[in-house]
C-alpha cells in the first residue's frame, strides 16, 4: 500500500509547479478564510487580549508567509527540515514514518516523486464546516471540550500550521541539543592538545646546567691588559713614525740656494766683458775711379727712369675702377647730364608781332563755342592697343631672385642654426651685391602708420618712465623729511644723550689725558736735563774715587796700627745708628 505508482506522476517540471502555486493558493484562501472567522467568534464573545494576542501572532507570521515566493527547491529536505524543527509534531508528519524511512533509503528520485503524491493527496477530503463545528465547542470548562480533544488525539490527519522560516530558531534548538559543527570540534580538540601539552610541560621538572668553569676564569683582566700593551706599542709605532718623517728646521737648502745665486753673479762679474771690435771697412777699388764705371752707372739710371715710365703708362692703360666706383660714376654722369643739359621743350611760343583784334578773336570765339555746343559726336569704339606683350618677361629674374634668397638668408628652423651657405669674403674695393640694381622700396601708409605707433608707444614709454623717476625722487625726499622730523622727535623724547655729545665728551677727556701725559712727559726730560747736569763728568768721578779708596785705605792701615778690627768698628757704628733712630722715634 505504501509503494507508490510512478506512471501516475506528471513527468513536467512546469505542471508540477502550476500544480504547487494552485495548491499554495487555496492554501492561502483558507487560512484567510479561518482567520476572519475566528476573529469573529472572538468579537462576539468579547475576549479581546487574545484577539490581541493572536492579531499579533497572524501579524508576525502573515508577512513571512506573503513574502515567501516560489522558490523551485528540493522538497525532500524542506520536509525534513520542517519535520525535526517541529518540536510538538504535526498530524501529517506524526503519521508518516515510514515514509521517511522511505525518503531516508531511497534515491533522490524517489523522494522528489513521493513529495509530488504527497502534495497531491494533502487535501483530499478537506472541509472548512468541521473546524467550524470544533470552534463552537472549543471552551476549556465545556464537556464538549473534553470529548473533542480526546477525539483530537486519535485523529492522526491534522493542519500543518505555517511559521516563520527563521534559521535562529533553529541555530538556538541546535545550542541547546549540544550539536556541535565540525569547525567547533576541530577547535576544542586543538585547545585540549594545547592544554595536554602546557600540563605536560608544567608537569617537567626544571633542572639547572651547572656553571661552566671557563667562568671562573679571570678573562676580563686578561682582555684589558692586551689592550693596554697594544695601546702601548700603538703609541710607540706612531712616535716612531713622526720621529721619522720630522726634518731639522733649518734653512739649509734655501741658503745654498743663495750661496749658488751669489756665486753666479760673481762669476758673471769676474769675467771680462768682450769689448766689440770696431768696424773697419775695405779700401775703395780703383776702378771705381776709372771714368768708364761713372758712365756706365748714368746709363742704368736713364733705363731705369724709362722702364718705370714704360710700367706706369702701361699699368694706367689696363687701370680700371672698381663696380662700386663705376657704380657712383654713373650715377653722378646722369646727375650731372640732367643738370647741365636743357629740357627741349616741345611747344614753342609763337611771338607775333601785329596786335591781335580782341572783338574779332571773340566773336569768332563765341561761333566755335556754338558749333560745339550743338554737334554731339557719338563715341566710336576702338581696339585697346595693350602694352603688356611688349614689356620683357622678370619671370628669370624672380626665379634668381629666389635661388639667391634660399642661398644667402638664414634659415630661422630649429636644426639649422647658421646661414644656409657661408657668407663670401669680400674685399675691400668689391661693391656691396645688388649695388645699382636694387633700389629702396617707397614706404607704404601701413609702414608709415605702423613706425607711427611704435615712435608713439616709445613715447609713451619714456614719458611713463620719467614720471616714475619723478615719483622715486619725490618718495626719496618725502621719506628723508620724514627721518629727519622722526630723528628730532626722538631725540627731544630719548633722555640719553646723542652719541654727538658722547663723542665730544670722551674726546675732551682724551685731550686733557694727552696734555696730562704731555706735561709728565715734559717734566721726566727736565729731571733727566737736571740729573744728567748734576752729575759729575767722568774724569771728577774717576778723581772722586780713586780718593775715596785712598782714604779708606789710610782708615783701614791706621786701624790696623791701632789693633783694632774694622769689623769691630762696623758693629759699633750699626748699633749706635739704631740706638739713635729709637731715640728719635721715642
């Protein structure tokens, strides 16, 4: 009974859909069918927290419901899903175990076929009157109550209600059946390793190495006197270095220099200058007396004049002047032609000796005028008699004109900075080109015009700079005034003293420290003057001493005669000098 019939399937996709969306639908219209009619029960019986309460709850689930789109998805596992997350268990997933097992077993081709007959079978023998009949009854006190929900319980078949499709729900249901991802258990499984091995390594005993016996050793000491003895023999080496590039400070090489110099100059002085020998020219030949040798000189003389007269006429005749001097010759025959030459006039005046009869020429005078007046001649066309063909072709001169631009003008392009040929030498005497042929072109009113306006703007120019020069010197004058008016409004407000005053000052004091200093200056030299007088020439004091060790020798000798010690007589005389300084102190 359980096996399903698979020839009865529809074998299209989109059938089965159009099938669901109907089935989804009516689903739809009941469900809003049996909300309005248990808002209305609720109304009548005036219960309205519960109405509350479920407005909340039909508020909350409606829009996930409405909001739910087709989504063509596997429906074995959205039945499943909805199957473990429904902790009360409803009427149609309650009778259906098998089924799962079934689902469980099978192919995926199988699950999706029974899913299909499932939902085809969902509604078969639905009616709205048999929950509206239980809703009368639905009171919790009522003995109807009672029966119907023990009725309730063998009725396997019941509606499944919609909720929300919220994968909280679900995450929280998982959380408290302890069902672990394999992320989590990857991880407490790392943090009890690392845990084992923190036990197992706190768990070792620490046992120390015992102390190296090059510890002991007294190296420290060792070291710093190596580096003392090589600081020491450091110290020696570079002594002895500088010992050895330390010269004698002496001008031993600039003195032989010297020495060398001298005795060159010596040398060049001790030897005897060549005197020049005089000039002594040879006797005259005698021939040269003879007669014949003056002839003969006269001779060469004369054909020397004719030959140089011969060369200048020769040389006058081939003589030429430059193209510049022919140019300017021409020109001023021309001139001179014009000037000198008469203009032949080609009318000339008739002088008529009879006086002419002035009525008679007027009458005659007024029947021409009359006869003009009256004939009209018609104008008669004729041939233009152009003179173009008869003027010379300038087309070969353009053309030279063009070549000698290209050849002599500079080209003002980036990779040709010089002149496109090099400019000929020319001489001193050679016409400058294009002397007679070329003539100044006559300025036009736009050059005209324009060397106007550049004078113009120069004058303008100089006039504006003129004016800022006016206005400099104006501003220099200003600001000196201004210094001076500040300077002297300084000055009356500063109590300190100018540095003018101060100068004056310290320069008085200076003159009276010169005159001071000049007058003890004076005063030394007079005591010097006196001293210098005062004292005795060198023959009295020679006379004065030899006198004094005289009388000092008869002291001496007669003191001896006597026996009596002269140091005996210089202890005496110093202690009678003392004796009369206390007297007189006292």
């Amino acid at each position: 009974d359980n096996w399903i019939d698979f020839s009865k399937m529809c074998t299209s996709n989109q059938e089965y859909y159009l099938k669901l969306e109907e089935l989804k639908n009516a689903h739809v219209e009941t469900m809003a069918k049996l909300e309005s009619m248990y808002r209305n029960k609720l109304y009548l019986k005036g219960v309205q927290p519960v109405a509350r309460k479920d407005a909340a709850s039909n508020g909350c689930c409606r829009p996930t419901w409405e909001k739910s789109s087709y989504q063509p998805l596997n429906l074995h596992k959205s039945f499943s899903d909805s199957d473990l997350s429904d902790p009360l268990g409803s009427g149609v997933s309650g009778g259906s175990d098998k089924e799962l097992a079934f689902e469980e077993n099978g192919s995926e081709t199988g699950s999706s076929s029974f899913a299909k007959q499932r939902i085809e079978k969902m509604w078969d023998g639905f009616s709205v009157e048999d929950y509206i009949a239980r809703t009368k009854h639905s009171l919790p006190n009522s003995p109807v109550f009672r029966t119907t929900r023990k009725k309730q319980k063998a009725w396997s078949p019941k509606v499944t209600v919609p909720k929300p499709f919220q994968m909280t729900i679900r995450e929280a249901r998982k959380k408290e059946q302890n069902v672990k991802s394999k992320s989590q258990i990857e991880m407490e499984n790392n943090l009890l390793k690392k845990q084992l091995e923190e036990e197992a390594e706190c768990q070792k005993k620490f046992r120390a190495n015992p102390v190296p016996a090059a510890v002991f050793l007294p190296l420290y000491h060792e070291i710093i006197q190596r580096n003392e003895e090589r600081r020491k023999s450091v110290k020696e080496r570079s002594k002895l270095k500088l010992l050895a590039s330390q010269k004698p400070f002496k001008f031993i090489e600039r003195e032989k220099q010297r020495n060398e110099i001298r005795k060159m100059q010596l040398r060049d002085l001790s030897t005897p200058e060549k005197k020049p020998k005089p000039f002594k020219a040879k006797p005259i030949p005698k021939c040269v007396y003879s007669p014949a040798v003056n002839d003969k000189l006269q001779e060469e003389e004369l054909y020397r004049e004719i030959r140089i007269r011969m060369r200048a006429e020769e040389l006058l005749r081939n003589s030429s002047l430059p193209t510049s001097r022919l140019a300017l010759k021409n020109t001023n025959k021309k001139k001179k032609h014009k000037c000198v030459e008469p203009k032949e006039t080609e009318h000339k005046p008739k002088i008529k000796p009879d006086v002419p009869d002035f009525e008679r020429l007027h009458q005659k005078f007024q029947k021409w005028l009359l006869q003009k007046k009256q004939v009209k001649h018609l104008t008669v066309c004729e041939p233009f008699d152009l003179r173009t063909p008869h003027i010379p072709s300038n087309k070969g001169k353009i053309l030279r004109d063009i070549q000698e631009d290209e050849e002599r003008l500079k080209e003002t392009r980036w990779p040709y900075a010089s002149p496109r040929r090099k400019p000929q030498m020319r001489g001193a005497n050679s016409p400058p080109s294009g002397f007679g042929e070329s003539k100044s072109p006559k300025i036009t009113q736009s050059t005209q015009r324009r060397l106007q306006a550049i004078r113009n703007s120069l004058e303008e120019k100089r006039k504006l700079e003129e004016q800022q020069k006016r206005n400099r010197t104006k501003q220099k004058q200003r600001t000196k005034k201004l210094q001076k008016i500040v300077t002297t409004r300084a000055e009356a407000n500063d109590p300190h003293q100018s540095l003018a005053q101060m100068s004056k000052s310290k320069l008085e004091t200076f003159r009276n420290y010169e005159k001071q200093r000049m007058q003890e200056y004076l005063q030394e030299l007079q005591e010097m003057e006196e001293r210098v007088n005062q004292r005795p020439l060198l023959l009295e004091r020679v006379t004065q001493k030899n006198a004094r060790i005289a009388a000092e020798k008869h002291y001496s000798n007669t003191l001896r005669a006597l026996g009596v010690c002269p140091e005996f007589v210089s202890k005496k005389g110093q202690t009678t000098k003392l004796l009369g300084c206390s007297n007189a102190e006292d």
